[in-house]
C-alpha cells in the first residue's frame, strides 16, 4: 500500500507540515535524481520541457487569485494577505519568462499543447477553488515544489545555452530562475508554513491571534492531491522528454 501523509500521521505525533514536507521531499528528490545527469536528453527535449514549464508560470497568478479568494472567508485575513502579496510579486513573472525565452528563439505561442500539462493545470486550478484550509495544503505544497523546479531549470537552461552556444543571449534567462532562488519562492513557502507549524492531523485548530481556525484533515488532503497531481506531471514529462530524446 502506498502510504500517505493521513496513513503516516496516524503512527506518529509528527506535525503536518513535517509530513506534508516527507511526502513532497520524496517526490522532488525522485525527479531531481532523473534530471541530474541532462546528457542522456536530446537539446530539442530540455527546450520542449522548458515551454512545457513556462505554461504553470502563466497560469500560476489565475491559481493564486484564486486562492487568495478561497482563503478570504477563514477567520482572520492572514493567509488571504499572504497570498494576495504572492500574487503581487508573481504578477509580470510569466510576461519575464516568456520574452527571456524569447531572446533564445523558443517561442511560447508555437508550443502544440501536451495533454498531460492540461490535466496538471486543470487539476491545480480545482484545487485552487476547494475549502480554504485545503487550498492552504495545496498551495503550501505547490511552494515548496517551485523551489526545486526553478534549480531544475536554471541547470537545464544553462546547459541548453552551453549547447548552443547562445550564453551571451540567456542572461536573462538565468536571472529568471535566479530571481526565484534568491528568496521568492522560500519566502512564499515559509510565509505560508507559519500556519502548519505544530498542528497535529484530524483536528480543527481553533484560532489563535492571526492564524484562523484551520481544518488539519482538508490541509493535508489539499496537500496530498497536489503532490499527486505534480507526481503524475513530472513522470509523464520525463517520459516524454525520453521518448523524444530516443528519436532525436
């Protein structure tokens, strides 16, 4: 049976985000072991995962606002606030990413659509839109994803430059992922982790000055499902990005 983060807290006194975190950890590290060697993988495949990357980021701002909606109705402001201000530094960050592309002769406007992409987004935009303490899972999670995915691809951005010798041109390209590194992304995820930190599993958490009544049992499901979701992306991007390097 494959254990879940609801299977693994009922033996254990462990917090929800430390469970949360196990769980996403080893997803991350999975991918991250399959990519750490980007020789096996054709130029053409790293730069079809990189348009394939590009549509989360440009969609990412709908999937905030969203959430920050959700999360308004809880009963303090704090993770609505929270997000909102996500939402705020996030905002012009697909615009950045797609002119940096760009400058790489990869355009965004002639990918063909990856059915595996749509069901992705499609699945985190539900998620988006569920009760507010299982939006505070999912997004909690999807955080802590985006700081592995910006180290994946500035590796892959980098070595795709090295290939084709356009390193002069992907500056911008680079700084994007660096941007991200230097704090965004841990930012957005400890921001949001603030609220997990201590609660046990099946509890509804009464309030306690800004952090509102949470429902542990929806965060964790909110959790699980965006792990889940992101898991069956990243195996069918790897797939793919293996099938085409095959053929190249």
């Amino acid at each position: 049976m494959i254990e879940t983060i609801s299977t693994a807290l009922a033996d254990s006194k462990a917090s929800i985000h430390t469970e949360i975190d196990r769980q996403n950890y080893d997803f991350i590290n999975g991918v991250k072991a399959q990519l750490a060697d980007l020789k096996p993988y054709s130029t053409s495949a790293l730069e079809w995962l990189m348009l394939e990357h590009y549509q989360f980021s440009l969609r990412n701002t709908k999937f905030l606002a969203i959430a920050a909606e959700v999360t308004e109705s809880f009963d303090t402001q704090a993770i609505h606030l929270e997000l909102l201000r996500n939402l705020a530094e996030e905002n012009n960050h697909a615009a950045i990413y797609k002119s940096a592309l760009k400058q790489i002769n990869l355009d965004v406007d002639e990918r063909t659509e990856f059915k595996s992409t749509t069901v992705f987004l499609e699945t985190i935009e539900r998620l988006s839109s569920g009760s507010p303490s299982s939006v505070l899972g999912t997004m909690f999670a999807t955080e802590t994803a985006a700081i592995f995915e910006h180290e994946v691809f500035k590796d892959i951005s980098e070595e795709v430059l090295r290939r084709r010798s356009l390193e002069a041109h992907g500056q911008h390209l680079v700084g994007f992922h660096d941007m991200h590194l230097s704090g965004v992304e841990q930012s957005h995820r400890n921001e949001l982790g603030i609220f997990l930190e201590g609660l046990e599993f099946d509890a509804i958490v009464e309030r306690n000055a800004d952090r509102p009544t949470i429902d542990t049992s929806q965060v964790v499901d909110g959790a699980e499902q965006a792990i889940a979701a992101m898991k069956y992306w990243w195996s069918d991007l790897i797939d793919e990005i293996s099938l085409m390097s095959k053929k190249a």
